[in-house]
C-alpha cells in the first residue's frame, strides 16, 4: 500500500488548542478549520473539516506551538 492509498485520521486535542490557526494555514490540503465551539479555555479550536482529504504530511503537527494535534495511519 502506497502513501498515496493510506488513511490518515487528525485529531485535535480541543482543550490544548488556543485557535492560533498556524495548522489551518499551513495545510495544503485544509483538512483543517476553525469551530464553532468554544473550548474550556474559551478559545474557538481547530477541527477537521474535511478529514478525508488528509495526506499524512504531518505539517500540522509540525507548526502547532501547543502540540495539540496528532495524526495516525490506518
């Protein structure tokens, strides 16, 4: 199985983003969006918006200064 063919799942860990939006800018393929929801600390989290289009590029995961975001294979 290629990378190409790989499912990849992002997860956002709600309560340790700030919603600074680095992962949602650095995305190429913006997987990534701001919520509408308010997280404990008050702050409007990045979610997945459109999961499938995930490549496994890990950027996000790079730029995100609270290390709130995880991406898994399979």
């Amino acid at each position: 199985m290629s990378k190409k063919d790989k499912v990849f799942t992002v997860k956002v860990r709600r309560d340790f983003c700030k919603g600074c939006g680095l992962c949602i800018e650095f995305c190429k393929k913006e997987v990534l969006g701001t919520s509408a929801k308010l997280n404990r600390m008050g702050y409007n989290p990045a979610e997945p918006v459109k999961p499938e289009a995930c490549i496994g590029c890990m950027m996000c995961t790079q730029v995100c200064p609270d290390l709130a975001i995880e991406v898994y294979s399979g």
